[in-house]
C-alpha cells in the first residue's frame, strides 16, 4: 500500500530530500546493495546439494560470493564455479545457485549455455 506519492525530478527550492530508512535503520540503498549480494539458491540446486551432501561451508559460500562478484565485473551472465572439487552453476545477474555437483562424483560433467567459468 502507497502511502504517499513523491514527485519526480528536482526538489522544489528550499525542500531537501530526506533519506528514508528501511525498519533496521539502513538507508534504502543500502538494503537494496545488501540484497543483490547475497546468493540464492533455487529450489533444484537446494535439493541437489542436499540429496549429494555437498559441503557448502560459509567459507566455500564467500569464495563462490566472491567468484560470482569477480564474473559480474566481467560482464558474466551464466557461469561455472569450480570451488575444490565441487562445480556450481550460477545466473550470475540473478545471483542465483542454479545447480552444485561434485566432480568427483559426476557421470558426464559436461556443461551447456554458460559464458564463464571462475576457478575460485
């Protein structure tokens, strides 16, 4: 629900914009730079990982957070992260874990429709 409605453009003279913040205290934007980096997981890779009891250990997680920042800055929009011996497909502009094998493990580790790989 809208509660008020802000124009658009330029404050009127003599009215500065205030910066409104979020139910923690944190500016909009900085809710906003929080949320895009955080990784998701989807359904599929959430399965995948814990049906092949992957390790995904939060220093493996800020490796691939890392990874996935290093592939954005290069334009990236699917990508393979190779972290150890574990393989994981991530949409890149999403900032989504599409699917996480290990390649160990795998039968057939061949890999379709991505345009980077990040060896983290």
């Amino acid at each position: 629900m809208i509660d008020r409605l802000h124009a658009i453009g330029p404050a009127p003279a003599g009215r500065q914009p205030t910066a409104r913040s979020g139910p923690e205290g944190a500016a909009f934007g900085e809710i906003l730079d929080r949320a895009r980096s955080t990784l998701a997981l989807s359904s599929h890779a959430q399965k995948r990982i814990e049906r092949r009891q992957l390790d995904l250990d939060p220093a493996r997680l800020q490796r691939l957070d890392q990874a996935v920042q290093r592939a954005a800055g290069k334009g990236a929009r699917s990508t393979l992260v190779l972290l150890d011996s574990l393989a994981v497909l991530v949409d890149v502009p999403g900032r989504t874990v599409v699917t996480a094998l290990d390649t160990t493990r795998g039968k057939e580790n061949v890999f379709t429709n991505i345009d980077s790989v990040v060896i983290a």
